[in-house]
C-alpha cells in the first residue's frame, strides 16, 4: 500500500475510503454509496427476482424514468406506442417492488437522471455512485466518483450494494488560459475530446482542473464531466470548492445543520493534493477554443465553427480514412465545405449535456425576438428546470420562436420515446452523441452548445454564435 | 454463465473505429425480452435495409461470416452508451470473443458478465488480420483462454492480457453476485464503521426547493 502520508489525488481520495476488499492488481470490492436508476433497469430486476433476491439496502438505490417518458403529457398513456408506456409502467412497478425511493412521471421533481442527481442534493462529493447509464459521469463535477454500469452489474449493485472495480489510472486534463466570449462550457469539452480523441481517456478516471475549470459554474462543471465518456473515460470529477457547497447547500436531499457541517469540513479535505501523481497529464491552452461543432459520427469529429469539412485523403491511415470516409457518406457532407454553409433541418434543445436553467438561458438569450428558422424542441432537463424557466418566462421566448416548449425527459437525445429526427435529416443538437442513428434511422446530428444550436435555428444554418450575441 | 477456456471459429472482419453500443443495437431495441434472444438484433441497421431486407455488402450478411463466432475490430470498440444490450446482442448472434486494440470501458465489464471474451491486441495485428480475413480460405481465429493466446489464420501467435480474476471468473463461469455475498461479513463490517463515521451520508428527503 502507498505512504498514506504521500499526497493523493481527489480520485484515490474516494476510492481509498470505499474499498472493502483489496486485491493488489486486481479488482477490488468497493462500496457504492448511491445507485440511480431508470427504465433501462428491467433486465437487473430480473435478474434479482430470477435469484429470489431483494435491494440490499433500498434506501441507498434511487429511481426515475426518463428515457422512454413522454414530453408532451405526463402519463404513461401519452407516451406514442402501447410497448413504450408500458417500460414506463414496468419501471413504476419494479420501484414498488423493491421498495426503492423513486420520483414517477407526475412528480414535478421527475426529471433526467445525471439532472436530478445534482438537483436534488442526492449527488455529494466525496461518495461513490453508480448508475446504470453511461453518462453517470456527470455527476464527478461535484467531487465524486460516479460512472456508469451495465445491467449485470447494476443486479450486482442493488443485491450488495458494492461492485469489483479494476481501479482507473488517473488523468488529470488541465485547462489553462481564460475562455473567450461565445464559448461554453460544451466547446471546452468537446475541444477535449477533439484534443485526444473518443479512445483518448479509456482506462482512465479524469479530473479536470485549471483556470477555466475553476471559473465554470457548478452546471457547467456538469455539463463538461458529462462527455467525460465520450473520449471514453470512466469517470471525470472537478474538485469541489466553495462554489460546488453554494450550490448544494439547502437542497431536498443534501444534509442539513449539524450534519452539513460535518460533512463540509470532509469534503473541504477531498481536493487533489499538491504534488500528487497521476498516471497522465495534459494541458489545454483554454484561450484557443472557439465555439465548436461537430461534422462527423464521433463526438471527436470536432472543429472550430470557423473551420471546413475535413478531407479523407488526406489520412495516411486506412481505417482511419475508412472511418472518415463512412461518417460523411453518412452526414451526406463534401469535404472543404464550410462548416458555416451547412444547413440544418431542425434543431434539438436538451438532454443531461445541457438542459439546465443556465442552458435554457443561454439559448434564450440568442432567441429572444428572433425567430427560429427551422422547427424545433426545448426540453428541459426536471420538471424543477421547467418551473424554473417559465417563471423567467423563458418558454415565452422559445414558443414566439417557433420552437416547441415540453415536459422534462432524454427525448430527441437518444430518440426512443418516439421524439425521432428523420431519415437524412440534419439536427443541430446540445446532445451529446452524433452516433450513426442516434437521433433515429438515418439522422444527422451536429452536436453543439444551447447558444450555438439557438444560432443555427435563427440562421437554418450552423452558425459562429459571436456572429449574434450582443445584437 | 458459461465457462469459455478456448474456442477456435469464423472471425468476422467488422471495420471501423469507435464503432459505439447504438450501432451494435440500435435503442429501439432495448425495449425487448431477453427471454426470446437479442441476436437477431446484433448490428440490425447496418445489416437490414428499411425493408428488413439483408444487405449484401455487410460482412454479417456473408459467407462464412454470417457464422461468424468471433469478431475482429478496431479502435475503441463498444464506446457510448452502458447497454448491455449490445453485448446480449452479441452473445445471441453467437459471437464468444472480440478481437480489438481497445475497448469501450462499461462494454468491455458487460462482455466479462456474459462469457464473452474481449480480448485487446496491439493495433498492428488488428488492422493486418482485419485485411487478411476478408480472403482467408479458412478465416478461423482461436482465442485460447488458458493459454493466453490467440491463433490466427497464418499459424502467428499472439499472447494478450486479461485480470487474473475475471479470466478465473469466465473459464469456471462463476456467478459473481453469489461469490460477493460470500464477503458479507466483510462488507458488513465496513458497513458498519463507515457509516458511524459519515453520518451526514444516508439520503434523508427534505422540502422542495
Ligand atoms: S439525456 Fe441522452 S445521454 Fe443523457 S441520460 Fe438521457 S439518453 Fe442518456
């Protein structure tokens, strides 16, 4: 074992605390203080009652549908096909079933799973959380370790409330300089992942830090630890500090009184100490990144709005140039276009990236006495976001744009509750995946900032946001 | 689960890199029961056009890789979404092993729950077996488990690494929610101290906000 005097990272920090048992090299058995799931949860709860077994500890699992939920009413008779409110159903059921504290669909906290975690005061730093859903990581930008699982390990979650981990090497990716205006939280990421690609972090457990990390907000930490996945990391977490403790203090699930400040003077010693070692490092010159879209099928197919189409020939290696060469035939895009004279079909607003008060109001802010060109959805992350929103009147902006104002939920982002772009249709998009059929059979999805996608809705076209602000 | 020691069979050569979870099963699938097998799912979109027609073109739809119980690939394989779907998919399509230079992180624990192999390989090897097996008269791989070795069409040799503990786990199919519970006393304990000592811990629901 290490020196425990030596100094540590944030990451083994948390992991040192959890590990029940130790195998040098190995997996080890840690403890999982929370485990948040959703509809996708049906095959674990099978696999439980397959065994004849119950949660372990229930009231350490929490629930909430999000994935197949409707966002035009709030019932699961809303939802488009039978097959869909019945996963809705199912999941209620099984919540029951385990005894498990769950919000369901009419619960005006009833929100996306990496939204409400945070929201709720549920995620904490210092603890360990899994849930099934690979975007978990989001959550690390409170100062814990949180990633996604499988249903297999999920089952194995709820029976022992512990898993075996193969401990991550660390990384810790620190963004220097000062954030231009126009760029956000979703180019810094997205620069990141463009920086060392969508393998680039797989293996490891990324803190980010730096000037720029420091001075985001504590949603858009969120939104930042949410790609964490998509350059394959783990887990991504920023040290909390006192923006993180403003930002929980007092809400529904975070302790309260004497309990806070027990748990304050903790988490006060959880940040990275100085001189500890990770596995790799980097540094990000922040003051380059430009307001960034995406042109391909990989969130690393990533560039600068001021940028052109990439050109295959130009890849020495094969299968690099083959990979290209298949994400434009399937984005239907020219090599040496401008990515500014690429024109979008509709526009997509939402998902656990960025569908925050803070995403709505930036999206606002551009769309304000504009009108959208192309249709469009607004969907807010938790019914709270919706509430919150609307008393900003923030919905009036997006409906006198032209743009459809719904109830929370994943939506358009993985497209399975019937909310589906079309076959060959364009979506400017603050989602985070511009998978081959993601946003539904044949779909062509742009990812970008809430900013950038309001832009590309009033111009039809992707658009440099700076083009508009101000205006 | 079903122990794997070694398997020697057709290796599909599937190319590409960070071929993600959405691609090996589209989301619309997930909804369905494992009970009636999720192979028919397995790459569905690229292997059926809007008809439910075959594609010819993909390497699934051929002779002899439409039995194919090996596959090969490239970079990052499995990256994106958690589903374990994807590796169900797999699995039912008949596929035991994956031969990649890496692997998605959360695919590559779903392929370790479900007796399947994922076994990573210096890129090199990859890309050359990826060429080669598209004209191989016989495209057979075996994947060797106790030997830590794969063994490719020309007879090469390969050692590649695997947790002792999970590869102990795949070659006697343990159950690993059964082998857990045997720690109880220990997770117990710990239980115990650590929450003793993180009082503030439990999730406790206060008002709205
Ligand atoms: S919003 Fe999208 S990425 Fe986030 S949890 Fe839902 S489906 Fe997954």
């Amino acid at each position: 074992m290490a020196d425990p005097a030596a100094p540590r990272a944030l990451y083994d920090k948390i992991w040192d605390r959890h590990v029940i048992v130790a195998r040098e090299g190995g997996p080890s058995l840690i403890a999982i203080d929370r485990h948040i799931i959703h509809e996708g949860s049906f095959h674990a709860f099978n696999e439980l009652r397959g065994r004849g077994l119950r949660p372990r500890h229930p009231d350490r699992i929490f629930g909430v549908a999000d994935h197949y939920v409707p966002t035009h009413g709030r019932r699961p008779e809303d939802a488009p096909t039978e097959e869909i409110a019945r996963m809705i159903r199912v999941f209620d059921e099984n919540m029951r079933w385990g005894g498990i504290p769950h919000f369901s669909l009419a619960d005006r906290r009833q929100g996306i799973v990496h939204i409400i975690g945070p929201e709720q005061g549920l995620t904490l730093p210092g603890l360990t959380i899994t849930c099934s859903d690979s975007h978990t990581s989001t959550q690390g930008a409170l100062g814990t370790i949180a990633f996604g699982i499988g249903q297999s390990e999920s089952a194995h979650v709820m029976a022992t409330q512990t898993l075996w981990q193969v401990k991550p090497k660390t990384f810790r990716i620190t963004v220097t300089g000062r954030r231009g205006p126009g760029v956000e939280a979703k180019d810094v990421i997205l620069s990141i992942i463009r920086t060392i690609g969508a393998g680039g972090a797989t293996g490891y457990a990324v803190e980010y830090a730096g000037p720029v990390i420091q001075g985001l907000s504590v949603e858009e930490r969120l939104t930042v630890c949410n790609m964490s996945i998509e350059a394959g990391a783990r887990s991504g977490m920023i040290a909390p500090d006192d923006a993180t403790f403003s930002y929980l203090y007092g809400r529904p699930y975070a302790p309260k009184g004497a309990e806070w400040d027990r748990a304050l003077r903790y988490w006060r010693t959880l940040p990275t100490d100085e001189g500890a070692r990770f596995d790799r490092e980097i540094a990000i010159d922040g003051s380059a990144i430009e307001p960034t879209v995406t042109w391909g099928t990989s969130p690393e197919d990533a560039l600068p709005i001021s940028g052109r189409v990439p050109d295959p020939a130009e890849i020495p290696d094969a299968q690099k140039r083959g990979t290209a060469e298949r994400a434009l035939a399937y984005m239907g895009l020219t090599p040496g276009t401008r990515l500014t004279d690429i024109a979008i079909d509709r526009v997509f607003i939402g998902s656990c990236t960025n569908s925050r008060i803070q995403d709505l109001r930036a999206a606002a802010a551009i769309l304000k006495g504009r009108k959208s060109a192309v249709p469009g959805i607004v969907v807010p992350g938790s019914g709270l976001v919706k509430e919150a929103a609307e008393a900003e009147g923030l919905d009036r902006i997006f409906k006198e744009a032209g743009l459809e104002w719904r109830d929370a939920g994943c939506s358009m982002c993985s497209a399975i509750n019937g909310d589906t772009v079309g076959p060959q249709e364009r979506c400017a998009s603050t989602s985070n995946r511009n998978f081959v059929g993601r946003q539904g059979p044949g779909a062509r999805t742009h990812l970008m900032s809430p900013a950038m996608a309001a832009a590309a809705a009033v111009t039809g076209r992707l658009t440099d946001v700076r083009r508009l602000a101000g205006n | 689960m079903e122990p794997f020691i070694r398997l020697t069979g057709i290796a599909a050569p599937i190319e590409g890199r960070n071929i993600d979870t959405d691609q090996i099963l589209p989301a619309r699938f997930l909804k369905a029961d494992r009970a009636k097998g999720y192979g028919q799912y397995f790459f569905h979109d690229a292997r059926f056009d809007g008809e439910g027609r075959e594609k010819p073109d993909f390497v699934l739809n051929r002779e002899p890789f439409r039995h194919a119980t090996i596959v090969v690939t490239d970079d990052n394989f499995g990256c994106g979404s958690s589903r374990e779907g994807a590796v169900y998919a797999l699995h039912d399509f008949g596929v035991r092993a994956v031969l990649a230079p890496s692997f998605g992180d959360i695919f590559y624990n779903n392929c370790l729950k479900n007796g399947v192999v994922p076994v990573r390989l210096e890129r090199g090897i990859v890309t050359g077996l990826l060429e080669s097996l598209k004209d191989a008269p016989r495209p057979e791989v075996t994947v060797d488990l106790e030997a830590l070795e794969v063994v490719l069409p020309d007879g090469a040799r390969h050692a590649f690494t695997l947790d002792p503990f999970w590869r102990e786990c795949l070659m006697k199919g343990v159950d690993e929610i059964q082998l857990t519970l045997g720690y109880l006393d220990r997770i117990e304990a710990f239980e115990g101290g650590y929450h003793r000592e993180m009082t503030w811990l439990r999730p406790q629901a206060g008002p709205v906000p």
